[in-house]
C-alpha cells in the first residue's frame, strides 16, 4: 500500500530528470524563456553558459530549455559533449536535425536549400560520415576545410534558413568542459558571426565550474556575448519546497524535525534532496514523514550516494590520484591551497601537478582561483575520509 493519495514515490533522484518541485530556478527559466521570446521578434539576446557542480540540476534546466524551445516550434535537442567529442559533429547533426525538422514542416525556401548545401560541404570538409543529403554540395561556403571558417559559415546559413522558416535554431550542449580547446574558440567565433550577422541563433551550453576559464580564455569577446550563471544548493523555502511539495501533492507531510535532518545532511543540493526524499518516503505508509522515517533513510541515503554517486569517479582514479585526492579531504570541506595539498602529502607542488593535472582533466576537481584547488561534487570530501582516508603517516 502506498503512502497518501497514490502508490507512487514522487521524488525523482534520476541523473537530467525533471524534480517534480523545480523551485529556486525562477531566473534563470524566465531568461531561458526571453531567448526565444527576443528572437522570434527580430530581437537579440545573449548565449547562456550554466555552470556548477555535480548534482545541481544544470540539465534539467537544458532540458527545460529544450522544451520551450519546442513549445515555439523550434527544432530543439540537448546533446552531451563526450570526452572525444568534436564541435564539428556536436554543430553539424544539430544542424541536420533542425533542416530536416524545418523540410518536413514545409517550411522549405531556398535559404534552406543552400543551407543543406551548406552542410553537405561542412560534412565534406571534416570528414563526417552522415546520412545522404540529396542536394548539390556548396562550393565556397563551408568547404575551406579550416574549421573556424567552415563553422561560422554553417551556423550563419541555419540561422538564415531559419528566419526564412520563421523559426530559430537552437544548440543546445551539456558538458560543455570536454571541448577542446580548438573547439571551443571554433564554436565562440561561429556564434560571434552569426549573431552580427542578426540570425535567430541561440546556445545555451552547462558544464562544470571549469568551462567559464575555457570559454573567457577562448575570445575576449566571449565575455559579452554571454551570460554566466551559476547555480549551486538551494536555500531556504526553495530548498524546503523541493521536498514539502511533492508530498503534499499525495497528501503527505512531512514532520518538522524529519525536515530538519533532511536538509542538514543534503545541504539544500537538489540531486541529494531528491535522493532523500525518495528513501524517506518509502520507510512508511503513514500520512506524516516521521523523524524516525527520516533517520532510518539517512543510512540508506549516504550508503546509495557512496556507491551510485561518489565511487564511479573516485574508484577509478589511479593510487596517486586517489593520495592527492585524500589530501584535499584531509584539510577540510571547501577549496584548499595546491600548496597546502603537497604539504600534506610531504611533497613539492611541482612533484605532485601531475596528480592535480590529471584530476582537473578528469573533472574531478577544479580551480576556483588561482592556487587553489575544490573537487566538482559536492561532499566528496567527506566521502573520501569515509572511504580513501590519507594515511597516517601520509606516505613520502
């Protein structure tokens, strides 16, 4: 038998899943919604890069995107950047997709035409294996086999074709980090031309903290052209909704002090509220969530977050990854000095940047600041002392 009104558990602990309280992005929703709303007017309005940790909801919010976007009758998809992943392919299905979508609804032009024209070039030019297009490859436009170029001269005709469709198009990237370098300045220099050329094209990308170094180092532009926001735990009544709401949408409440050990383990972090609130609610039946449900859960939580959240990255790295790792654990919660970290391990920095430069790459960790070093998931560090404490005495 279920809990309240329904036999279902309403919170929803799935990586990109829509929470069914999406409370404390009001904001940043409404800014995502102005996108569409400025250019299907002729307007402009600037790119939008999310950051933030692990498990603060940044897809969701593409996914959110995605819709709106579809509710406009833009042709609209969320793609995630893999680690080998190449802005060539990211751009160029997103762009076949969107023709394709615009040729069924019969809202083919000729901008349309020379831009799948366009495409059949670019494709040509970077060596993508696609499906047929049965059109004549441009020549002169796309095919320079220089990928900057190529790639300003493909998002150029989309958008084109586009506003001739009188819709938009949108690309849409998560894990915007795992771009290249060369990728990113390609993608940055391709939106900086489309827009001066005043076609609907609209990016919306999230990615980890360390994506706003890789695109402001890209192009100095880059910080006009687009807005930043960064999203983290939620506080307050936002935090305190997320798990109240979709209880009392059966019928169910929850105790004040269950509430209470709820949002001092999870820290207000969406992914982790919506973890507990699932374990909480199936330790009863009852109408009310009790303190002693909440207590109960709390083991189940920390044991379902060490094994499904924490341990695929942290297990995987090697022993001198795991030791550097352990360091930054054993100083405390927070970002901690590099300097601090090789002390702790009796080491110089220079000896040990190798650990840090591979954790960086493997985003698990990050810089915040300059010299000072944070990992990307949200109590990682207790997780560490739990399970890879440091040695005592660390080793030489």
């Amino acid at each position: 038998m279920g809990r309240g009104n329904g036999t279902f558990n309403p919170y929803t602990p799935d990586s990109g899943a829509r929470p069914p309280a999406l409370t404390g992005r009001e904001r940043e929703l409404a800014h995502l919604q102005s996108i569409v709303t400025q250019l299907n007017g002729g307007g402009t309005e600037q790119h939008v890069l999310i950051t933030g940790l692990r498990g603060v909801g940044k897809t969701v919010l593409l996914n959110e995107f995605e819709g709106i976007c579809e509710e406009a009758g833009w042709p609209a998809e969320v793609k995630e950047v893999g680690r080998n992943s190449s802005v060539a392919t990211l751009v160029g299905r997103a762009a076949r997709r969107a023709m394709l979508q615009m040729s069924a609804q019969k809202r083919a032009g000729e901008l349309l035409h020379q831009a799948l024209s366009a495409l059949k070039a670019f494709e040509a030019s970077t060596g993508e294996v696609s499906f047929k297009l049965d059109v004549t490859a441009a020549v002169g436009i796309a095919d320079s086999g220089d990928l900057i170029e190529d790639l300003r001269d493909l998002l150029v005709a989309v958008g084109e074709a586009a506003r001739e469709s009188g819709l938009g198009f949108a690309l849409i990237l998560d894990e915007i980090q795992n771009l290249s370098r060369d990728g990113h300045e390609a993608l940055i220099m391709a939106l900086h031309r489309a827009k001066q050329k005043g076609v609907p094209v609209a990016f919306v990308g999230a990615g980890l903290p360390l994506a706003l170094s890789l695109t402001a180092g890209a192009k100095s532009y880059a910080e006009r052209m687009f807005i930043y926001p960064t999203i983290g735990a939620l506080t307050g009544t936002d935090a305190r909704d997320a798990l109240i709401l979709p209880a009392r949408s059966q019928d169910v409440e929850w105790e004040e002090q269950a509430l209470t050990q709820a949002l001092a383990y999870t820290e207000g972090y969406p992914y982790f509220l919506q973890e507990y609130g699932r374990r909480a609610w199936a330790q009863g039946d009852g109408q009310r969530i009790t303190a002693e449900e909440a207590e109960t859960a709390l083991a189940l939580v920390e044991d379902d977050l060490d094994e499904n959240f924490f341990e695929g990255r942290i297990g995987r790295l090697t022993d001198a990854e795991k030791l550097y790792a352990a360091a930054i654990a054993d100083l405390g919660d927070g970002p901690q000095p590099s300097a601090a970290v090789a002390h702790r391990l009796k080491r110089t920095p220079q000896s040990v940047s190798p650990q840090r430069d591979a954790l960086i790459s493997a985003a698990v960790i990050y810089a915040p600041r300059h010299g000072l070093v944070d990992f990307t998931v949200p109590r990682c560090g207790a997780f560490i002392r739990r399970r890879y404490p440091l040695p005592t005495p660390p080793p030489l």
